[in-house]
C-alpha cells in the first residue's frame, strides 16, 4: 500500500512531467536569439493593457515567466 508521500510524489509526477513531444516542440517554436512575436498583457499594478513594444521603446528587454505551483 502506498504511504502519502509515495501517492503525492506519483500524482506529482504523472500530473506533471510532460512527454518527450513537449519537449521538442518548445525547442523548435522560436530559435534562441530571435526577437519575441508582440502581445497584449495586463499589467498586474494597474490593471492597463500593455504591449511589448512599448517596453522595447527603452531597448533591451528581459521577460521571466515564472511558475507556481
């Protein structure tokens, strides 16, 4: 029988880990270097719609997308 921590580690894994395929698929969409395709984003502070081209007016740009979980 599995024990709690064995039974969340699995879900957890299974739920989780994605497949070889997704993998592969995200390494083949925009090449390292590339510029970023323009999009609309809300910004968190004030509830604006952004673009990223009004944050490139400035010059370079670093974006993190970040996970929680």
């Amino acid at each position: 029988m599995a024990t709690p921590e064995t039974a969340v580690a699995l879900y957890n894994y299974e739920a989780f880990m994605g497949g070889e395929s997704d993998f592969m698929a995200f390494r083949s969409k925009l090449p390292i270097g590339s510029p970023a395709p323009d999009f609309t984003a809300v910004a968190l502070d004030s509830g604006e719609k952004v673009q990223l081209r009004d944050y490139w007016k400035d010059g370079d740009l670093v974006i993190e997308f970040g996970s929680l979980t």
